[in-house]
C-alpha cells in the first residue's frame, strides 16, 4: 500500500535543543531528519519529505521566514504532500499559527507542534508531540480546518490558542474555547465542527510596524504620544478588563485615530472586549466614539497580527468587519 507523503518544516526551538559542548544552555542544533530518527513509528505512517527551513529560537522569526514558510509549504502540497508539520519553538507559537492560518487557503492539514522539554533533558515531549502531530495531519478530518497547534495530545485551532505557561508541558491551551480535538490511543478525535476558514491574501507591503502595548498602572503615555514618529502605521493596546485604559492614555488615543488604525484589547488572557457597557473616560464606549476598535473575542497579540495582514494587502478598512467575524 503507498503511504501518504507528509512534508515536516523544522524551523528550530526547544523541540531542536540540545546542550552544545563548552556553552550554557541548550540551542537549536537538531536538523529535521534528525528529529525525524527520534520517532522510528513515523516512517510507518507516511513517505516523509523533512527540511530544516531554519534553526531560530521562536522568538528571532519573523514574518519573512513565514512567508517562506508558507511558499514552502504551498511547494510540497502542490506536489503531492497530504499533510504539513512544521516543528518550532513554543514562544510564539500562537502568534505563528495565526498569522498562516489567516493566509493558508487549501485544505490540507498544516500542523505546528514543538517540545517544552529539550531533545536531550528526560521525558523530552518533542518526539511525541512529533508523532501526535503526523497522525492530525494524516487525518481525514482535519482537512479544511486551516492551521492547527498539536502539543501534549490536544488539538488547538489557530484562533484561539494561547502559551498559558512558562515551562509545563501543558502550556497551551485555548481559553474560553477548549481544545478541538485530542489525540486518544493515537488517533485524532476532534470534539468540535471546524469553525469558518477565513483567509486573507499574501501581504504586498510588508515593512510596516504595528506595536503592542499593554496599559498598566500609573503608566504616562509616553511612548503612545510618539508613535507615529517612531514609524509605526498602527497601533494595539492590551488594555485593562474589558479593553479599558486609563484617561490620559484615553485622550491621546482620541488624537492617534485620525492618523492610524488603534485597537484595544484585554491584557486578561481570556475573554471578550466590551462594546456597551461602560462609559467612563477610557472605557470601551468612550474609546469606540473615539475612533479605537475593540478586539472582541481575539487576543491583543492576535490582533497585532490581523492588523498587520490586512495594512499589508491595503484592507486595513475591512478591520471592523474581520474583528467582528472572528
Ligand atoms: N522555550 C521555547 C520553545 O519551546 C524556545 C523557543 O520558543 O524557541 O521552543
């Protein structure tokens, strides 16, 4: 019987650590087929074509390297691949997987998996997040449900995953949401209908910045004032509670919106923004009069990235309608 072919992208991270003779600390050394000769069941299940694309700490990629990524990836289905895993870091895991789920428009599978424990330290997580994310990407019913993350056995859609912990192996997870699936005896059980694709076109510009910030007590507005001379095009805010800032940071908001697009989200980690609730200076209501768009249901981090795909390919006055879809 022929075996389906999987494409694996090794972008590096802990799951490619290992300690290095002479130096501090663990570094991404592993290539892709050496991860992949650290899980013999997985040349059972598919015809794998492995390659290390690069070997960064998750935090040093950028878009580019996921532009490339992404072409990459588009190669290996259009000649032949039945699935996609890309092996990376944990840090900016969901930030990655957003931002391709929000450009990935075929149907097959792409999953992002990673490790919380390096190659080399005991009970290393890399190889069976390896083979757990193999087996979603195989599998039939993960067709048309765009860019998923598999670590520790659950399955997580793009959208809604988040790294809730700085060193467990259980550190993602999906507030509000919950998992779409889990891996169970070594198959893919999804508990949820795939949500709605929606897909944006590849940026054409894409020197842009946008910047996060997070509102905090006390905190004078002195880097919001200069944002615009500092060369960003856009600005989020991870304000407090339900997308709140305080009124100083309120009034210079209602001077930046003439200029550039200001969203503000929650820094909770969990939950909606809200859009008719309160109405004090630098509550939502007065924010939204002031021209800011609220997140809703997406993170700060999440938004930074939309934001950013969509004054890319020169949408950027469709972002109420995709903060409202998502
Ligand atoms: N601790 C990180 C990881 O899980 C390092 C990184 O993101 O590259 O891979």
């Amino acid at each position: 019987m022929t075996k389906p072919v999987l494409a694996i992208a090794a972008l590096g991270g802990t799951v490619s650590m290992q300690a290095q003779a002479g130096q501090k600390g663990v570094m991404p050394s592993l290539t892709g087929e050496a991860l992949l000769a650290a899980v013999p069941g997985l040349s059972a299940l598919a015809d794998v074509r492995a390659e290390t694309l690069c070997l960064h700490p998750s935090a040093s990629l950028d878009f580019d390297d996921l532009l490339h990524l992404l072409e990459w990836a588009n190669r290996q289905v259009d000649a032949g691949a039945q699935g996609v895993v890309v092996t990376q870091g944990t840090d900016s895991m969901d930030e990655t997987a957003f931002f391709l789920d929000l450009l990935w428009e075929k149907n097959v599978p792409v999953v992002i998996t990673g490790a919380m424990r390096a190659a080399t330290q005991p009970g290393a997580d890399g190889p069976a997040n390896l083979l757990a994310a193999t087996r979603v990407a195989l599998d039939e019913g993960s067709r048309g449900r765009g860019v998923q993350v598999v670590m520790n056995d659950q399955i997580h859609s793009a959208r809604y995953v988040s790294k809730c912990d700085s060193l467990a192996v259980h550190a993602f997870a999906s507030p509000l949401f919950g998992p779409q699936g889990l891996i169970i005896e070594g198959r893919a059980v999804y508990l949820k209908a795939p949500h709605a694709r929606l897909t944006l076109p590849a940026p054409v510009l894409r020197s842009h910045q946008i910047a996060l910030l997070e509102a905090t007590l006390g905190d004078a507005p002195l880097i919001l004032e200069r944002i615009v001379d500092l060369g960003y095009s856009g600005v989020v805010i991870a304000g407090f509670g339900a997308g709140h800032v305080s009124r100083e940071w309120a009034q210079v908001i209602g001077r930046l919106t003439g200029t550039l697009p200001v969203i503000v989200g929650t820094r909770t980690g969990s939950g909606s923004t809200a859009r008719e609730t309160y109405g004090f200076e630098g509550g939502e209501l007065d924010l939204i009069a002031k021209g800011a768009r609220m997140s809703g249901l997406l993170s700060a981090r999440k938004a930074r990235i939309l934001l950013w795909l969509l004054m890319g390919s020169g949408r950027e006055d469709e972002l109420e309608h995709w903060l409202a879809m998502i």
